[in-house]
C-alpha cells in the first residue's frame, strides 16, 4: 500500500466522511492528508467538534519545501489523531484559508513523492483532495497516486458532473502511464443506478462503494454523537468491505507495473 486519493466532480458526495472512514478503520497505520484546498480543517470542525485549532499546516510544508526542509516540517506538523481502538491515524490539517490555495502549487509534487517514502516505514497515505478545479487543487497528488477514486453519487445530477472530468481523468491517467490507478468510490450505490451503469457510462472501473447513511456519516463529518450501534451501521460495515476493494486494487494495480516494467525492459 502506500498513496491513495479521494476527490469530487463537484457537490459534497461525501469525500471527507469516506476519506475519514477510511483512515479510522484501516488496517495499518495511515497519515490522513487534508488536500482540499478550500481552507480551514473539516476534520478539526467537524469529527474534532472544533475543541481545538491546528497549530501547523500544508502552508508551513509550503514554506519549508522553499528551505529544503520538508521532510522535517511533515513530522512537525502531523498530529496523532484520537479514535477507535486499533487505529493508527495520523492528520496533517489543511491550509487556513482559501486564499492559501495557490501557494500550494509549487509543492503538490514535491510532497507526493515524500508522501509515498512513507510507505518504508510501514505507513500508507489517505489524501482527501476535496472538489476537483479549485485553485490550488492537488493535481499532481491524483496522477502520483496509487489509486485515485472519484467519489460520486449515482443520481443523475451527480454522473453528468462525474463525465464531465472522466475524460480529462483517463487522459491524464494515460499520459502518466497509470491508467489502472484510476477508479470510482460509489456513495449510495443503487439510488438509483447501480455501479455496472455508473462504470459504463463514465468508463471507469467501480473500486468500492460506501454505503448512504447520512446519520453514520455526520459522526466523521460533523462530528455528530455515535448512533446506537454506530459500529454495526451500514456505514461502518460498507468501508470494511471498500477498505478490502481498495486494498486488492492497489496491490493488482502495483503488479501490473511491476510486469509491464519487466517487459519494457525486456
């Protein structure tokens, strides 16, 4: 394992709630990124309830990369995060503020292949990259990735803003050779059109779904109380199903490289 990208067409289809999920139910220790150039922490006010402020930031990365210190302001500026027993999750905050955003620029490529060093030290990288097009966007993050999964109802509204990426995403994929690193994360599979619809009309495999359960979900988002049996909610039990999905994707994706590496050299 090691880096794996969430983002949005547009809307809110639920990337911070999954990316969250996700990060607390994993199986390794995993750093959570938060990418989204929008500013301010949806973490710290949401699942943290605001009960305190980040004192470093992606700015800091920014101005230390300037210095050639990033590697040290990245252990400087993550946090141990609290949650369920056996997580071991780690947070670097985002920017403050949006106008932060394109100062983020000169160090999204930089920072990813410091992102996947991590792996050596048997961590793997959850990055929430937020809406795709804003500025400052963390493009170079999506095309490193070892998976990246555009997160996306299956409402009419939400597919027709998914295809209008899909193209330029499997354009940029090919170009960087990484065309198998791309997939979807289905939010509410079925409401209404099933993942092999989805998959046909964007041309993009379906990785996983996650389950549509708004009062789950605000737990990690908005950090509301736990419902009653919060562990056994669909929620819950869907992101065990797409944290096993993700984790066969990246493993075949990696495998593929590896053979097509082999031959090339051949």
């Amino acid at each position: 394992m090691a880096l794996i990208v969430l983002f949005s067409a547009s809307g809110s289809p639920g990337v911070t709630a999954s990316t969250l999920g996700l990060a607390l139910t994993w199986s390794r220790p995993v750093l959570l990124v938060e990418g989204d150039p929008t500013g301010g922490s949806a973490v710290f006010a949401g699942y943290l309830r605001a009960e305190s402020a980040p004192t470093n930031s992606l700015i800091d990365l920014a101005l230390a990369q300037r210095h050639g210190q990033l590697s040290e302001a990245i252990a400087q500026s993550t946090l141990r995060m609290p949650g369920p027993p056996g997580s071991a999750v780690s947070l670097l905050p985002g920017t403050r503020a949006h106008g932060q955003g394109r100062s983020l620029l000169p160090l999204w490529e930089t920072l990813a292949a410091e992102l996947k060093a991590l792996e050596a030290t048997g961590q793997d990288v959850i990055v929430d990259a937020g809406r795709l097009g804003l500025a400052g966007s963390p493009e170079p993050l999506i095309y490193a990735a070892d998976l990246a999964l555009m997160v996306t109802r299956t409402d009419l509204v939400s597919l027709s803003a998914a295809r209008s990426w899909a193209e330029t995403l499997r354009t940029g994929f090919q170009g960087v050779g990484g065309t198998s690193s791309l997939g979807l994360l289905l939010v509410g599979e079925g409401q209404p059109y099933p993942a092999r619809d989805v998959q046909k009309v964007l041309q993009i495999p379906v990785i996983a779904s996650v389950a549509w359960d708004p009062a789950a979900a605000d737990v990690f988002a908005k950090g509301a109380q736990a419902p009653r049996r919060f562990d056994s909610s669909r929620l819950v039990r869907s992101l065990a199903a797409a944290r096993t999905s993700i984790q066969s994707a990246v493993t075949t994706n990696r495998g593929q490289l590896a053979t097509q590496i082999v031959g090339g050299t051949g």
